[in-house]
C-alpha cells in the first residue's frame, strides 16, 4: 500500500512519520485520538490537517502494525 499523505525525513520530527508538508506526527494524530479527541477537534486545533490524512495515518498505523513482531505483554 502507498501513502501519498505520509512522508518521512530524517530532518523532519527527527524522522518520524508526518503528515506530508506539515510537522504534524502520526504518532500525535493516534495520542489524541486515543485520548478520546474527534475529527473535528483535530480539525479545529490543527488547520492543516484534513479527514484524509487522518484515515491515512490510521491505514499507516494499521499497515505498520500489521508487519510487526508481537511482543506478549507481562501478566498483571
């Protein structure tokens, strides 16, 4: 799967995987997702940002996710 939305440069967010032409992370679109936010919140608090490119750094969590070894947690 390509990701027209998401790049990825070492100079950019020390190479994390951005919202291509902003500094926006993948990394924080999933926190404050996860936090509870909505797409209009995100929306409001970052203009740059469109309903797009939050289904696409979802699709590229997912698709990371996805190729990645699984590490079993520690029983509580």
């Amino acid at each position: 799967m390509k990701f027209e939305r998401i790049s990825i440069d070492h100079k950019v967010m020390m190479g994390k995987p951005c919202i291509k032409g902003t500094r926006i992370t993948v990394e924080l679109i999933l926190e404050k997702l996860a936090q509870g936010a909505d797409n209009a919140y995100l929306l409001k608090g970052y203009p740059n940002l469109t309903v797009e490119d939050i289904r696409e750094a979802i699709a590229y969590a997912h698709a990371v996710l996805t190729n990645e070894k699984i590490i079993e947690a520690e029983p509580a």
